[in-house]
C-alpha cells in the first residue's frame, strides 16, 4: 500500500476528484465512458479507493491500539466488499445470483468467526509498509481473486482483467516476501485514476474530432 499516511490521504483524494470527474461527464456531457452508466462500476472503484482512506487513517493511530483494531477490521470488511460489488456488475443475473450466493455463504461465516476470534492489528514492516496481518492463507487469496475477477471476464473487460490479475500476482509475491503489499495498491489505484481522467479528458475529445 502507500507508504505513508500523506500519500495514501492524497491517492484517496485524487482517485475521489477522478471518480467524481467520470460521474459529472457521465451526466452532463457526450464525453462518456459505457461501464459507468451501472451504478455498480462506482461502488466497484469506490471499494478499492477507500482503501487509502482506511490505511491513512490506520497510518495516524498505528501506536494507538484501540484504533488501530477498529481501522484494521475495516479494512478486512472492504476486502471483503469488494467481490461483491465486482460480481454485482455482471450482465447475466443468473449467473450473477448463483456467485453472490456462494461467496456470500463462505464469506459471512468467515468474517463472523475472524471478527469474534482474531486480533486484529497492522503493523509496519521491516520495508516500512503497512501489514495489514489479516491472517489470509492461499486458498483463501486463490477464491477472493475469483470472485473478484469473475466479472471482469466474463463481461469481457480485458484491460481491467489484465490490470487486476497482474496486480495481484505481484502483490501474492510480495506478500510471501515481506507479508505486505508493498506499495501496489497505492500504484494501482494512482495508475487507474489517471488512465481514466486522461481517456476522459484527451482521448474521448480528440476521437470525437477525428
């Protein structure tokens, strides 16, 4: 993740400005970009940027432990949203229903016994990232990754399929190397947020013209 609270305050903002920026065009102009008129592709890249927020505000109360529980377990539940707002935008709803089902059975149970049972607590590592220590083995990773993925498929969206997969390829190796993320998610979401606003703001126009 982003290596300091400033840095993850500032992704958060500017994926924030972006997100709003393709909501107002969305809206008010012919400069549109399709996947956003479902409501679900919003909440889909609003799961992801909180995850600036969480950590910035992990970041301020590190070496408080009762906030530092609280905003930990936060972070558990985005990761835990994030499927389901990923499945939520898939076109067959039959297909749709039947994934929601199944992760939503193996998923409640899951945070239930990990919210009554485990301490939560994020901790800096030796490379001076947060590790969110949530306590995530690989099976789990390996179903988290296709529900999250699924989507992005099977609604033939190949960038953020490619985007996503490589992603957390990356990330699943530097987990087993330090027990972080490193700072993939803050590069993510930055890299994201400006292929958006420049594909809104340049591309879209200078398309249009030709």
């Amino acid at each position: 993740m982003c290596w300091n609270q400033e840095v993850s305050l500032n992704t958060f903002l500017f994926s924030t400005f972006v997100l709003g920026l393709v909501a107002y065009n969305n809206t008010y102009t012919q400069y549109k970009i399709k996947e956003f008129k479902n409501v679900w592709w919003y909440l889909l890249f609003m799961s992801v940027i909180s995850m600036q927020l969480a950590e910035f505000l992990v970041w301020r109360n590190i070496k408080n432990p009762s906030y530092n529980k609280l905003f930990s377990k936060l972070i558990f539940l985005i990761i835990l949203i994030q499927p389901i707002c990923s499945l939520m935008i898939i076109s067959d709803h039959t297909i749709r229903n039947i994934l929601l089902c199944i992760y939503l059975a193996a998923a409640i149970p899951y945070a239930i016994y990990q919210f009554v049972t485990y301490d939560f607590k994020t901790l800096i590592s030796q490379c001076g990232h947060l590790n969110w220590n949530l306590n995530i083995g690989n099976i789990l990773f390996a179903g988290w990754t296709f529900f999250f993925l699924f989507s992005f498929f099977y609604e033939q969206k190949w960038l953020y399929f490619l985007i996503g997969l490589i992603t957390l390829i990356l990330i699943l190796y530097k987990y087993h190397y330090d027990k972080t993320s490193s700072s993939l998610w803050c590069w993510l979401v930055n890299g994201v947020s400006i292929y958006l606003a420049f594909y809104l703001l340049f591309y879209l126009p200078f398309y249009e013209k030709k």
